[in-house]
C-alpha cells in the first residue's frame, strides 16, 4: 500500500479584491507544501478543489515516492 498524506487549504473571497486574488493569494503557500513534500520524498499525485459559499477549498494529495 503507498503511503498519502492530504493537505486542504482554504481561501476566502474578499468583496473588494481582484478578482483573481485567490489564485495569487494561494501560489506561494501551494508552492510551499509542494518544496516541503518533495523533500521527504513524496510527491503531488492529485489534486481537487471545491467552492462553497465565500470559501475555495484546495486538496493536494501526495504520495511517497519509492514506498
């Protein structure tokens, strides 16, 4: 069985902002968990995202890399 680790972020729409101020908002800490991960040695297999109400879920799904 391969071992995966999930991570969600959650972003909130700002009334008065750009209106792609999520995506630039979220770049830098996507970026991060992607360094993060791929230096324990998983990598990104997967990823989703979900809108509800002023919230924009992302889910990364990582998995480890040579078992």
């Amino acid at each position: 069985m391969e071992k995966m680790k999930v991570e969600t972020l959650v972003y909130y729409s700002k009334a008065f902002a750009k209106r792609d101020h999520i995506a630039a908002d979220s770049k830098k800490d996507i970026q991060e968990l992607l360094d993060r991960y791929a230096s324990e040695g998983y990598r990104l297999a997967s990823t989703n995202s979900a809108g509800f109400g002023y919230a924009m879920y992302v889910f990364l799904y990582f998995e480890k890399v040579g078992g």
